[in-house]
C-alpha cells in the first residue's frame, strides 16, 4: 500500500538534511525503534516493538539509506523485517522530499510503499495510514526538538529526546479521533448544493 502524508519541522532545511542521513541519531525518533548493529554493507540491524490493543508485535529486521540525492533533497530509506514471535513481516521505502518552508522550518513530503503480513494486517489501510500520521507527527516533533538542543549546546554533545514509545492506548486514540475526523467530515461537509434558488 502506498501511504502518503506532509509534515512540517521545526528547523532549517539544511540541518533536517543532515539529521535525516545519520541513522544512528535518527532511530531514536521513530517510535518503538532501536538500531543494535551496524554491518559491514553499509546497512543497520534493528528492532521495533508497537503495541495496538492486544497485539504486540516485535520486528527485528535491517535499515539502510538507499538514495540521498542532495540538489533534490531527497532521501529514500529502505526497511525491512520479520516478526520475532508468529508469522508477519513488513517491507517499507520511505521516500522524503524537503523543501524550505521559510528560515526555520522545513516542509516534508513523505510517500512509504508499505508491504505488511501477519497480525498488523487485519486493521486495513484507513487506521494505519492513521497510525502512520500519528506516529510522523512524533517523529518530526523530535527531530525538530534534537537540532535545536544541538544549536544550543554550541556543538557540544547534549542530551536528546527520544520519541515517546510506540504505545497501543496513545496511538490508538490519535488516530481513532483522525478517524472519526474523516467520517464527519465526509457526512457533515460544506453542501454542494447551489445557495438560493427560487423561492
């Protein structure tokens, strides 16, 4: 499924460009991450753990920047990997496009191919496209909050803030209310009917 969302960040385009190509430093911000390894290709061992409702998944898998293409400003991160208990995996690329949003902002278009199997696959492509938006808007927050704790410190090492972990009750009510959101406005949007009319 492909899942498409526009985030805006907090910081210069230039030092979002720069914080998105260090996986290390950019793990911490998607929830529920941890990188382990990284190997000699280049490429990272990982694992996640989100918990929605009663299902708990941990994925264990590898992470790796496959394109940074700097005069575009585009980065592509390929993902993949298998649940550790049961029968599920997911494969994802993640395409980001920045573009300057003013001094102090950046404007992200994001697109992920997402392939999942087992388990997470029962709640459709509406809640985890939900999920999804819930869990970028985090991310961006955090990242938003790690350049501008490093311009403080002047260079020197400071200490980040992760992103909270991917939690079922949090993450499930953001995107049940983004959910119900979209319902509402599908039943009760502005009318397409012509205003007066014969009386």
């Amino acid at each position: 499924m492909l899942i498409e969302n526009e985030l805006r960040v907090a910081a210069p385009l230039d030092k979002v460009w720069d914080y998105l190509q260090d996986l290390p430093r950019l793990a911490p911000c998607l929830p529920g991450a941890e990188l382990t390894d990284e190997n000699a290709d280049g490429s990272y061992s990982g694992k996640v753990l989100v918990k929605l409702g009663p299902v708990s998944l941990r994925f264990t898998g590898t992470a790796r920047i496959v394109e940074a293409d700097e005069a575009a400003r585009r980065i592509v991160l390929h993902a993949s990997g298998a649940e550790t208990r049961g029968k599920g995996s997911a494969d994802m690329t993640v395409s980001s496009r920045l573009t300057a949003a003013g001094p102090n902002a950046t404007a992200m278009k994001v697109s992920q191919e997402l392939q999942i199997t087992g388990a997470v696959a029962q709640y459709g492509r509406g809640m985890i496209a939900d999920i999804t938006s819930v869990l970028l808007r985090s991310f961006s927050d955090c990242i938003a909050h790690n350049i501008e704790a490093q311009r403080v410190g002047g260079g020197v090492a400071v200490a980040t803030r992760a992103a909270a972990p991917a939690s079922g009750l949090r993450i499930g009510i953001a995107a049940a209310v983004m959910a119900l959101k979209r319902v509402l406005r599908r039943f009760f949007g502005p009318s397409t009917r012509p205003v007066g009319g014969a009386g």
